[in-house]
C-alpha cells in the first residue's frame, strides 16, 4: 500500500489531494486550494497510483479527487470546500 504520509506542509494545512488531473472536480480541488495560498501534494491516479492502490488507501472511493488533511480523510471537493468555509 502507497503511504498517505503527507511530504509537504504549509502554515495552515498538511494536505495529499488524489486526483485525475483532468476531471473537473479535481481542477476545482485544486483552483480552490491555489486561491487560498495552501501548499498540497498532488497524487495523480493516471501515473502514480493504480485504481486498485487507491481502493486500498480509500476502500470507499468512487469519485475523485479523494482528500486527505494531516492524515485525515476530509472526503471530495464539496468536503473540502465546506472544510475551508
């Protein structure tokens, strides 16, 4: 199983987004974060992980980006957006 150890740390949030660089929630995972100046490691399923690698680390995942704050589960985009609210 790929660690989810978060390498990257910003003032506020330690944060991993899991995501398919293309599919619009995780552009919008990733314009929000970038808005909001927080530093996030990027894991992208298309090269770094296999589908079945991403079922383990979130054996509930059916969408992506699947997001994780200092080694929590926080959920998907919608998750993280109230969590920044």
């Amino acid at each position: 199983m790929k660690s989810l150890k978060i390498l990257k740390d910003s003032a506020l949030f330690l944060l991993a987004l899991i995501l398919v660089p293309t599919a619009i929630f995780c552009v919008q995972a990733k314009a929000l974060l970038e808005s909001k100046g927080i530093e996030f490691e990027e894991r992208n399923v298309q090269k770094d992980w296999t589908k079945e690698q991403l079922l383990e680390a979130v054996p509930t995942a059916r969408t992506l980006p699947q997001i994780f704050l200092n080694d929590e589960y926080v959920g998907g985009f919608n998750e993280l957006k109230t969590r920044l609210q």
